[in-house]
C-alpha cells in the first residue's frame, strides 16, 4: 500500500513545521540581530527531526526510532505534571509519526 509508505515522510515533514512554529516567539522577545542566536537555538528540536525525516526517507527503522524516542524524551523532558493537552500537541504527533514509520518497515520487510 502506497499511502503507509507516503504518510510517515508526509506527517514527519509537517511534525517538523508544526514544532517551528514555537521558535517564532523569539520575535516578541528580540529585535534585529539579537534574534539570530535565539532562533537558531529553539529550531535544534526542528533540525534534528528534519535530518531525523530525511534519513528515515530511506531507512524506516531509524525514522521509528527518532520519532517514538523524540515522543518519550519530550514527556520526561517537559515534566509529569503538565497538562495532557502539551503531551498530546507534541509527544502524540511524533508517536503516530514513528509507529507509521515502523508500520511502513513491517510492510517492506514483509514485501521482501
């Protein structure tokens, strides 16, 4: 089926744009340059999962890995005692993203 090998790499790239949007608070904060670094610093998360998306194009494992890791390390990252909408805006887009990944191996393992 085509639309478990397209819909991980088109969700991962839209994960990728959702999550960069939260770096555009720097602008409320910074003018001029001093916005550069401050930028530069809260689009890591984005950088990271991009390249993460990119490789995962090929190799749907690895996309697996990143994406459901990325979901778990968010949670304990951002704390246990947040409010459930912050784990559903960011840790359940990544873990759909991964387990389609995972989804789109199976299917190419079972293809072989």
């Amino acid at each position: 089926m085509k639309i478990i090998y397209w819909l991980p790499r088109i969700l991962s790239i839209g994960f990728v744009l959702f999550l960069s949007l939260f770096a555009l608070d720097v602008f409320s904060e910074y003018s001029g340059w001093d916005i550069v670094l401050p930028l530069l610093i809260h689009l890591i998360p984005s950088f990271v999962l991009l390249a993460a998306a990119l490789i995962s194009w090929k190799y749907d494992l690895a996309g697996a890995a990143v994406f459901l890791g990325f979901a778990v390390f968010y949670v304990f990252m951002a704390g246990l005692n947040r409010p459930w909408s912050w784990y559903a805006a960011i840790s359940f887009p990544s873990a759909l993203v991964g387990i389609l990944f995972f989804l789109s191996w199976l299917q190419k393992k079972k293809e072989k």
